[in-house]
C-alpha cells in the first residue's frame, strides 16, 4: 500500500468519524461564552445538517458529522434565542461549539404572532424596512420569516446589512429562494457566509418551524432534496408530537395538496407529522387555501416592495398560531402612513340626508398602527359645536355611523373634524367642509355607499335590473369572500353567498343565474334571486397559478379556467363542453377573456394572447412575442380588429390571424389589467406609472395624457418606490360616457376626465385604491374600491 493512499484513507476516515462537541447554556451577559457560573441546558436539539441529537443534564453534546458538515447548529427551544447565531462554521475537528441562549418572553407562550415577508428582490433601502421594524414593535410580531429572493449578490448582502435582528430587533429567518443560488463554489456559499445553514428550525410559542431551502435556482445547489429529507426526519423525531408544525420555503412543491415532500430516492408524509402550514413566495401573488382533508395551510404572499407578477397587491402576512395551528393570518400594506379620507360627509358635493340623518363614513388605515376609535364632530360656520359621533368599524378599513337630528341642516354649510386614535396613544384630526343638500341636481352627488367585509379586486359591479352583484376576495385565510347582491338604489344588503376561496375577477349574468369562479377552479352558479347555489363544480385545478382570470358567459356557455383547466362549462347544468388541451403555463392572467365573431381571446402572463374557436376550443393562433408575454390586460375588438397592449407597445391585431396590423412603441408601460377604450376617433389606455394616455386611432400618435396621484398600494407587477420614480398607476378600464370619461385609480380616487382634452374635470377621493372598472346604469356611476367600498353616484 503506497504512502500517498494511506494517507487518503485516513484522512476519509478521520473525517467520516469526526465527533463535533460542545455545549449549549443559558449566556447570562450575552457575550457568546460559556463564563463560570452560567448554566447549561439539557434537550436541546444540535445538528451537523444530517444527525440530531439532544444535550445532556449538563448541557453537552456530539455529533458524527457527515460528508457535507458545514455548520454546527441548534433548535432554540421556545421562550428562548441564541445571544449570538443558531450556527457556527465547522472549523476543524478540535474546535468546540458552544452555544448560548437568552430568554425571550416574546417567544414563549401558547399564542405567538409572526410576520411573513418575501421576495423583496431589492438592494435598495425603502420604507417598508421601516414599516416592518415598527410594526413588529408595535404589533408584537415575535419573529419574521423572509421565504427568498433576496435576491442575487447585491440582494443577499443588503438584506444581510440592513434586514437583520439588529436593526429590526426581532428574530428574522431567511430561506433561500432560486435567485439567491448564485455564482461560487456551489449555488448556496454566498447564502451560507451571512445567513448561515440553508435549513434548520426553532421553537417558538406553541410551534415548531423549520426553514427550508428551493429545490433548485439559478445555480446549482450542494444539497439535495433527499439530503434535506433525512435531515427534517432526524429533526421531527425530537420534536413533541402535540407541537403544531409549520415549514418555510420559497416555492409550494405539493401539486395535488398530498403533502408528501418527493425527493430523487426519498420522501416524507408531512400531514402525518404533524404540518399544519406550508408557507411560501416565489409566485409574488397572494393565494391562502386550506386543506379540506387535512385541515393544512398554503399560505403565499407577494413582495410587501412592490406588485405582483400577476397585479396582486403589495403586503406582508401577520400569522397568529395557537395550539391547533394557524388561528388567523392577516394581510398588511406598506407605505401607509396615518391615512384618513372623510368620504362622507363629501368636501366640494351636497351631502342628502335619509330621513333626517347625515351619513358619516370615514377610510383609515395605517401600516403600523391598528386604528382603536374613530369620532366626529360637527362645527357650525362660527365654529360652534353642533353635534359629535362615535363611529363604528365596518371593515378593516372604514368606520361608520349616522348622525340623527339633520333636518335644519339643509342648505347649511359646515366643517366636520375626524379623531382617529391609534392603539399607540397617537392621533390624527382631519379637516373638511361641507354642505347639506342644497342642490339635488348637482352632478356626482353621492347617493349611497356600503362597505363589505371583504376586498374588492378586479370585480366591476354587475347591475341587472335594480340589484348590484359584486365579488370578494379574502387573502386572510378565506372568511370574507364570496358573492354579495346589493340593492341598486339603496345599498342594502339583500343576500351573500360564501365561496370556498377568494373571487377576484368579475362575475357574469345570463337568463337569471350569476356563474362566479373562485382562485382554487371551484364554479358557483346562483339563483341571482335568492343566492341559492344551483350547482357547483371544479375545474379539477391542483396547482398553482392561481386562477384569476376573468370568465365570460355567452349564450348559455360559460367560459372560465386558465391553461390546460380553461373550460367551456354549459350554463343550464355545469356540463364540459370542451376542455382546452392546446397550450398551459405562465403566470396568473388578471385580464378577462373576450369573446366575439365565434373567437374567445384568453391571455396568460408570461406566455401568449391565445385564440381559440368558440364552439370547439380549438386554437387557432397565438401571439407571444414583442412584448404580448408579458400582459396583464385585455383585449378589446372593434370591426375586426383587436386593441391591444403588450409591455410597452400598443398593437392593431387582425382577429382572424393575429398578425399586427399597426403597432407603436411608446414610453409607457402597460402591465396593467385594463383594456383598451375605442371611442370614434381615440384608443384610450390605462398606464403602470404614467395615468391614462390617448391615441390616435388612424395613427397612434399621442393625444395626450392625464396623470393620477401615486398609488397607495401597489399592484402593477414590479412597480414600487424602489425605482424612485413616481408610480401613478390606473389599474382598471377607462369607461365612456359621452364626452367624459370615467375611471377609478390606484391612489383612491374616483375620476371624471374630458374625453377630447384630457383634462380632469372632478376628482373624489374615496381614501382607498380602485381596481375595478365602474358600471353605468340608468344615470348613476357605481364604484367598488379595494377596501371593499361600494358606492353610487348620480350622473
């Protein structure tokens, strides 16, 4: 045997044999060593990335190690964290690996709240740092959990500087997502040097929680699916089996929601251990389901920095946990700061009293703060006081009451001032006049207003005789979502049907039955009447994306679904007509399909504008290219031509073949989820950042453009304060009604804009974001706005 082998063969066998030592204790001064007098601590979980074994009564352990030990790291036991790091690098076979703990009361308790963000993909310092800094203080958010894209080299050093216990002063997790795989020695080095092990996990209050890493990235990882399986094996073995368990990643690799986590040679049941969420990023939209079965959460949110890829909203989740499990997730805006809008009693329009009381309905909300009380009161022109109110909360949003004892008041001119406190000790006064009655034949006059309890997306009330029909979504765990009908003259509630998950495209009418699809493929058909459900049905969806694209009914066909689960349904009984099978992929599509001339166009984010024959689904031709991937919008069709917006491009389509007719290249971007506005001799499009803009339609030169205030949330995919450039974006269709035009904005208010000028003409702020196209019925304008506000107005 040569002296060069033997040497290699006990050099393997040290290394396969190494034993990794040391001690966990309680750090009294913080410090990290282990000085006299401080304690150890028995069953503390200690892993080498492969093994687990616990201390003994003195707080001792060892490990074998194995042939990818990187890290030495600890489970911190609830009510506790390391005064230090979880993880120390392996260093060599002397080294000894003590670790240090402190309590934290935060951490502890039979109810625990934490905060989950993800792919913030920035380098660049912006607000929301500050939002969640003071928001997990002042909302006693226990710990955060990042689930990746952080996001390549730049992201993963600015958020391991800025984003860090340190400065947010709570506990922040990071998994590891597929841009944070980046070039080195392997995928994860970079990840490994600030945030140490890609997988581990901690206790905390009631729960169990363990990180972990993409499967896969941008580069090549030196884990393995199977590596990460035995490891959460070897992990759950130690764990209480009465122990709620939540695991974090950056994608939801489950795809008919069995739970089984499927590795090259192995896999684990996690519904039989104990999961109770799986929660993740990656699709940068907001998606919340629950396991019928298994009782198990899904829970996806989008970057809180910016909007989704398929024009969800910008947020952050809070999740309480309990010992059952998830008790409550809630979803949080950022960049709101003490914003309160009076709606009503209405600055600048008459204000109608309904028998005799004066309406109040005030929107407030603020990242940070919870909102504790709301009050009014009134002052004459002499600034005496006339009355005062406490109002109620409606929603999560808006507060409301009725003022008794109005009749004097008409033609009378007053100012109202608002009291918001917050559960912080601060408060907030706002300031309006306003004028009672005066003139009923003035325009826009505010006839009524409701606020459901749910959010309003992309849902234009459907008016069909005197009723409103309007969907709601609820991305806080599916409670507030279903079908409302409202009377169309009043705003009374008349019935509400919950759905199974959030509807947050329109819903469609035909010969008295309202035909909804929810984000899971589950088909409602309602007696429009009664809300009775007439039949139900699954498109038979088991994986993501979400279904958010709008359906359309047509002569007693329903068209609905996404990709290869894009359905004709028969309206009479939910019969398939035909399924499509032509094409699948890309992302969630906001834009609602359009069907005309036996042709239904369907679009998919990130894919192609699809056509397809009406009657037989077969495909007939699709657009994918110059920007056509890209598209949240949707089409419109004038004398066979198709109005269409692709990333920055505004196209003429021939319908029949799809081939460009006319195109123009412009300084706008289009990721929005409108369609073009064809009136008799302009295209009318809505813009990411830019307001609305006016074409030519011979042209399609610039007529002008009308710009709107920066958005108060975000919605539009990737638009947000990092770009430091204002975003002023209109997410909905612009609606004609004879030389004016109508449109709702992301800042909260309500437009009314010249059709030949583009001058504005009024403007009404309703102290929340519009993604919803308005509806014109019978001279009145109604408008749903994100809060889950309806309102009417004369025309």
């Amino acid at each position: 045997m040569s002296k060069l082998f033997l040497f290699i063969l006990l050099s393997f066998s040290v290394n396969v044999f190494a034993q990794y030592n040391g001690k966990v204790f309680i750090d009294s001064n913080q410090n990290g060593l282990m000085d006299p007098g401080e304690k150890p601590i028995s069953k503390i979980r200690v892993s080498d990335g492969l093994n687990v074994t616990a201390t003994d009564n003195d707080g001792r352990f060892s490990l074998a190690g194995y042939a990818k030990t990187r890290f030495i790291f600890i489970t911190a036991p609830e009510g506790y964290k390391p005064s230090k790091n979880h993880y120390l690098p392996v260093k060599g076979m002397d080294s000894v690996y003590n670790f240090g703990l402190v309590a934290d009361s935060s951490l502890a308790g039979s109810e625990i709240r934490m905060m989950h963000i993800s792919d913030t993909e920035t380098y660049v310092y912006g607000d929301w740092i500050n939002n969640i800094r003071n928001f997990v203080k002042d909302k006693k958010a226990a710990f955060i959990v990042h689930t990746g894209d952080i996001c390549y080299e730049k992201g993963l050093n600015f958020h391991a500087m800025q984003v860090n216990e340190s400065r947010v002063k709570k506990p922040i997790h990071y998994a590891m997502g597929n841009h944070d795989l980046v070039k080195g020695p392997y995928g994860e080095a970079l990840f490994e040097s600030l945030f140490g092990p890609p997988f581990y996990s901690f206790d905390a209050g009631p729960g169990h929680f363990i990180i972990t890493p993409m499967a896969s990235g941008d580069f090549k990882p030196d884990y393995t699916t199977d590596q990460l399986i035995a490891w959460i094996r070897n992990d759950l073995k130690f764990t209480d089996k009465n122990k709620p368990v939540f695991i974090f990643n950056h994608n939801l690799p489950f795809t008919k929601r069995n739970f089984v986590l499927k590795g090259a040679t192995d896999s684990i049941d996690l519904a039989k251990n104990g999961l109770k969420a799986w929660v993740y990023g990656h699709w940068h939209s907001n998606f919340v389901s629950k396991d019928e079965t298994t009782g198990i959460y899904t829970i996806c949110t989008s970057a809180l920095n910016k909007g989704g890829i398929d024009n969800s909203v910008g947020q952050f989740l809070t999740i309480d946990i309990d010992t059952q499990g998830v008790k409550k997730i809630e979803p949080h805006y950022a960049y709101f700061k003490e914003n309160v809008t009076i709606i009503q009693p209405a600055a600048g329009n008459m204000n109608i009293l309904k028998n005799g009381r004066l309406t109040i309905s005030v929107n407030s909300y603020d990242t940070e703060l919870a909102v504790k009380s709301v009050a009014a009161t009134i002052f004459d022109q002499k600034g005496n006081k006339i009355a005062s109110q406490k109002l109620a909360p409606t929603n999560d949003w808006n507060w409301g009451s009725e003022m008794a004892g109005a009749d004097h008041w008409k033609g009378m001119a007053f100012k109202i001032a608002v009291e918001v406190k917050f559960a912080s000790g601060k408060s907030r006064i706002q300031y309006q006049d306003f004028n009672v009655d005066k003139d009923k034949n003035r325009h826009l006059v505010l006839q009524w207003n409701a606020h459901l309890p749910g959010n309003v997306w992309n849902a234009a009330p459907l008016i069909v005789k005197d009723r409103l029909f309007v969907a709601t979504l609820d991305d806080a765990g599916n409670h507030q979502c279903g079908v409302t009908a409202l009377n169309a003259l009043t705003g009374t509630l008349i019935w509400e049907f919950k759905t199974r998950n959030s509807v947050k495209h329109t819903i469609c009418y035909d010969d008295g039955k309202l035909l909804a699809t929810d984000v899971e493929g589950n088909i409602y058909a309602l007696n429009a009447g009664t809300g009775k459900l007439l039949w139900e049905k699954s498109l038979g969806m088991d994986y993501l994306p979400a279904n958010l694209t709008g359906s359309v009914a047509k002569e007693g066909i329903y068209y609905t679904g996404f990709g290869k689960y894009l359905k004709a349904i028969r309206i009479k009984d939910g019969e398939t007509i035909w399924t499509n099978m032509a094409w699948s992929g890309g992302m969630g599509s906001p834009a609602q399909m359009t069907v005309t001339d036996n042709i239904l166009l369907v679009g998919s984010n990130w894919n192609a504008l699809f056509a397809h024959d009406l009657k037989t689904g077969k495909l007939l031709w699709k657009r994918d290219d110059e920007g056509l991937r890209y598209r949240s919008g949707q089409p419109t069709v004038k004398n066979g031509m198709i109005y269409i917006t692709g990333l920055n491009t505004l196209f003429v389509l021939d319908l029949k073949t799809g081939q460009t007719v006319n195109k123009s290249v412009t300084r706008f971007g289009y990721t929005v989820m409108s369609a073009p506005l064809i009136t008799d001799k302009e295209i009318i499009v809505t813009t990411t950042a830019n307001g609305i803009v006016a074409f030519n339609k011979v042209n399609l030169k610039q007529l002008w453009n009308t710009t709107v205030g920066e958005a108060l949330i975000y919605s539009s995919p990737y638009s947000g304060p990092d770009r430091l450039m204002p975003v002023l974006t209109v997410e909905p269709s612009v609606i004609e009604n004879g030389n004016k035009l109508l449109f709702g904005a992301s800042d909260g208010y309500f437009y009314e804009v010249d059709k030949t000028s583009g001058k504005i003409i009024s403007k009404i702020n309703l102290g929340a974001p519009i993604y919803a196209e308005v509806s014109i019925t019978n001279n009145k304008c109604y408008v749903a706005s994100f809060d889950g506000g309806i309102y009417c107005f004369k025309l």
